[in-house]
C-alpha cells in the first residue's frame, strides 16, 4: 500500500501555488527525503513517503463506510440528524494515525491530508450506505486566528483530496466560527460540547436545500462536528453525513 506519485505531485503542485519559494523547497525536501518513517524512525526507501510499508500495512483501517451503524454513527444518534458517519483509521495515543495527524497538523504537511483524503474517496466509491446524491463536502473550519497561525486548515486539504476521488464539489466557504474557542485536547465530554456550542454559523445561500458531506480530521466525543451539523441544518441543509481521517477511542 503506497500513496501513489501521482497524488504527490498533485498535492505538493496545490500547495506550493499558496506558499513562498523558501517554504516549497523545504517542504518538497522533507516530503520526498524525509529523516525516517514518522510512526518508526526507520529510514524510508524510495516509494515510500511520511511511513515505512509496515507501518502503513498496521494503521487499524475501519470498515464503517461498509457499517451504517458503526461506532462513529453511534456518536450522533440523539444528538444530531444524519444519513453516514464514518472515519477511515481507529485513532489510538502514541499510534501510527497519531503521529500522522501530528505532522498533517503542526509539521507543515498538508499535502497528507489531500492523499488521505483521495485514498478515503476510492474507498467510499464502494459504500453501500453512503449517500450517492451528495451535493458538496464541507470542512470544519478554523478560527481566523488559528488558521492564520498554522497557515492552513488540514480538514480543507482532506475535503479537497475526498472531492478529487469522488468528483463531488468542496467548499471552505459555507461554514464559519464566530468565535474562538480553546482546544479540546484534554477536555472531558461535557467541557467539549461546552467549548464549542455556538461556535458556528453557516451561509444559507451556499448550504440551503443540498446533501452535505461534513469533514474533519478527528472525531472524538463528536461535540465539534455536532455544532457544525447543527449550524448547516440551521441553515437549510437538508442532510448531514459526515466522514473523518480517525475516529478516537472515547
């Protein structure tokens, strides 16, 4: 299992059109030579990118695209109305998925997100419970200051990489917070669903009346994509089905 030349190009190709010439160089160094396998450490031989074959062939993929009531889904029932939900990898402390995620969000490699996103699209293409009528995906957004900090939003390059797989649109300009929250890293479930309530608000005429995919890296309690979905429905949409990179152990 390799993630293929072709979405690396493409990726890195996206990425540099929005990044200076000193940061495209340093990230094209360190996305095709990178030190070693981010899970590992063992040195990465050619074809081989962010993990080592092993590595790649031990994330603890999920079939919930497969499971109409799979443990994301469950996340939700009572809480938010929804036609899927479902993650590609189990998320575990100190795992594989962690320490790609770790890089997709502080290391400065978007690019990850887009090639998980199109790995992520091949497989819903065979879901039986995924909705086929899907009008547009849309990612959880950033604060503005957060994204101006990092430089980028990783769930807008999983959108991107999700929408290159299953030619449906994406959008990072149907939904947006209204303020700031802090994160929810170490926060139990109540304080997360505290942090993030009305937090978002959507634009009408982007949402209103469509079959909406809703995407983010991880879900964990489920309390942002919870607000997010509120927020979408709130605005007119007429469905929510929703699709992460990990889904945590909670």
């Amino acid at each position: 299992m390799y993630l293929d030349n072709n979405t690396l190009q493409k990726a890195t190709k996206n990425y540099a059109c929005a990044a200076g010439p000193y940061t495209v160089l340093r990230d094209f160094v360190s996305l095709f030579f990178p030190n070693g396998c981010l899970a590992c450490d063992q040195a990465l031989v050619r074809a081989e990118v962010w993990l080592c074959t092993h590595c790649l062939d031990q994330l603890p993929q999920t079939a919930y695209h497969q499971v109409l009531n799979n443990a994301v889904a469950q996340k939700f029932y009572g809480r938010l109305p929804i036609q899927q939900a479902m993650s590609l990898y189990i998320f575990r402390k100190d795992s594989a998925v962690q320490k790609l995620l770790y890089a997709l969000k502080y290391a400065h490699q978007p690019a990850i997100g887009k090639a998980l996103g199109q790995r992520y699209g091949a497989l819903l293409k065979t879901s039986t419970q995924l909705p086929s009528t899907l009008d547009l995906i849309v990612p959880v957004p950033l604060h503005t200051n957060r994204l101006r900090a990092r430089g980028y939003n990783q769930s807008d390059f999983f959108a991107e990489g999700l929408a290159t797989s299953l030619n449906i649109p994406w959008s990072n300009q149907c939904l947006h917070r209204t303020r700031a929250t802090t994160t929810q890293t170490n926060k139990d479930r109540t304080a997360r669903f505290q942090n993030v309530a009305k937090a978002f608000a959507s634009n009408a005429q982007a949402v209103c009346g469509k079959r909406l995919l809703l995407v983010d890296d991880v879900v964990t309690t489920g309390a942002t994509l919870e607000a997010c979905g509120t927020a979408l429905l709130a605005a007119g949409a007429s469905e929510i089905s929703i699709a992460t990179i990990a889904a945590a152990e909670f």
